[in-house]
C-alpha cells in the first residue's frame, strides 16, 4: 500500500503543479489564487487523474468587445430645485436607467433661501451614458468641478475568466480522486481542498458579476444646488437674522450664567478648605507676636 500512495501523491502534486502554473499565468497582479499549492492526500489510483482542459483563449479583443466602466460627477446651479430634481429622474428613466440614490443636505441659518444642495446617483446604460450627461449638463449652470473618468477592465475581466476555468478543471480533478476514495481520512482531505477551490470560483465569480454589472450601467452622480443672487434683502431675511441673533445673546448669556455657577461650585470648597485655615493661622501668629511686644514693653 505503500508504493501506491506514494505513486498517488507524486500523480496529483503533478496535476496540482500544472494547473496552479496555468493559474498563476491568468491571475491579475496582486490577486491571490487558490491553485492547489498543497499536495492531496493519497485516496485512489494514479489513473484517475486526468489531463486538465485547455484554459480559454486570451486572444486581444477587439474594440466593441472591450469592457469599459464609466463615472461621471458634475455640479450644477438650477433656478427651482425641485424641478430640476424632477428632470433628472426623466432623463434616466428616458435613457433606460434609474435613480439609485437621492441625498437632500438641508442648510440652516439661510432665511427663505435656505434650500440645501440634491446629490442623485443615476444608473444608465453604458450606451447612453453620453447622451444622459449632456441632457443633465442643459439643466443648470455648471458650479463645480465636473470629473469624467473611464476605467479599462477588459483585462481583468479575461484574467477571471481563465482562473475559474482552472479552477473549475481542479475541482474535477479532486472530484474524480474523491469517488475513488478508499479511507474516510482521505476523503475528508479531498473534500476540504473541494471546498477551498470551490470558495475560490464563487470569489473570483462574484468579482466577474460585478465587473457585468458596473459595465453594463454607467454611474452619473449630479449634484444640485440652488442659484444664488449676487445680492439679496428682504424683510423675512432682516427678521430672521435678528431672531437668530437675540436667540444667539440669550444663549450667551446663559453660557455666561452657567459658568459662573460652576465656578462658583468649584471655588468655595477650595476656600473652605484651604483659605479658612490659612486665614486661622496667621491670626494666630499675629497674637503671639502682639504678647510678645507687649512683654518687651513690660520688661523695659
């Protein structure tokens, strides 16, 4: 029995070398793979070992088949805040896309003009993610900084497609070496490195899922902001900053009050305490030295 295993265990750290090469050639930089580095157990015969399947093809693509990820963020000043909110929601909805997100910033201490800034999240599309951005662009003047960035993942999305491949090849290899299985030891030793490369696919698939994802919808994020006139008075806003401005005295002066009463609180045990007996000693010292100039006085 023993020259089986060992013939087993040199047979499978072959296939395990071979495929964690072919692993290691398609995984991206800095992304760890589980090719089977670590040698099975012996569990059956060399002969159920088959030849992995050749990994995908990782010719070029072309520049249709290129997958792109796109992000767009722009700020804008509108006229009527919810209008313009109301219009951005169109145009996704127009363009075969959806709001994802809406974040309302209020704004405090503004008078009448206290509407806060509208950040909305669009998805749309790839295909019309320039479309989207020049609708939304028309609604309002331009603010801030608008910041267009396009994200290359073509790469890695091919570099994914051959790891699981592989992947997928060992855990064939584990699956033939399992029904072949003689001791119950050695099963569950095939059956934990089945579930590390099995952990390993659904990884590297949930990441591919994302790739799809983020490549077939766009991300377009606007932010909305009121326009502000260069000068601007009336009589709701004079009211305002005046009630602003007593509640701001009346809570001054309460700081004030407040703090006073601390000090007080702190200051008068530290005088019980340590003024008072100072205070009895040099009383005390003052009287000796009275009776003592008095006795000069007697004597002379």
């Amino acid at each position: 029995m023993a020259p089986f295993s060992r013939t087993l265990g040199q047979s499978l750290l072959l296939v395990a070398v071979a495929l964690g090469g072919c692993s290691l050639r398609s995984a991206e930089p800095g992304a760890g793979s589980r090719a089977a580095a670590a040698s099975p157990p012996p569990a059956a015969s060399a002969a159920s070992v088959a030849k992995p399947g050749a990994a995908p093809s990782d010719a070029r693509p072309t520049a249709d088949a290129r997958r792109i990820v796109k992000k767009a963020s722009l700020e804008l000043e509108v006229q009527n805040l919810g209008d313009a909110q109301a219009a951005v929601s169109r145009i996704a909805e127009r363009e075969g896309g959806f709001v994802a997100s809406t974040e309302r910033q209020a704004t405090a201490d503004e008078g009448s003009h206290g509407d806060g800034a509208v950040t909305l999240t669009l998805r749309v599309p790839a295909a019309h993610f320039a479309s989207a951005l020049e609708a939304v662009r028309r609604l309002g003047v331009g603010s801030g900084a608008e910041r267009v960035t396009t994200e290359d993942v073509t790469e890695e999305t091919i570099d994914l497609d051959a790891r699981i491949h592989n992947q997928r090849e060992l855990e064939a290899q584990f699956l033939e070496i399992l029904k072949r299985a003689s001791k119950v030891e050695d099963a569950l030793n095939v059956q934990r490195e089945i579930a590390g490369v099995r952990t390993e696919i659904e990884r590297m698939e949930g990441r591919r899922r994302f790739l799809e994802h983020e490549t077939e919808l766009s991300t377009l994020s606007v932010a909305l902001a009121p326009s502000r006139p260069l000068v601007s008075a009336s009589f709701s806003d004079f009211s305002s900053s005046v009630i602003r401005a007593a509640s701001d005295s009346v809570n001054l002066g309460a700081g004030i009050v407040t703090a006073t009463i601390r000090a007080l609180g702190v200051l008068v045990p530290v005088g019980l305490f340590v003024a008072l007996p100072l205070a009895l000693l040099l009383r005390a010292a003052r009287r000796r030295t009275a009776r003592r100039l008095a006795a000069a006085t007697a004597e002379a």
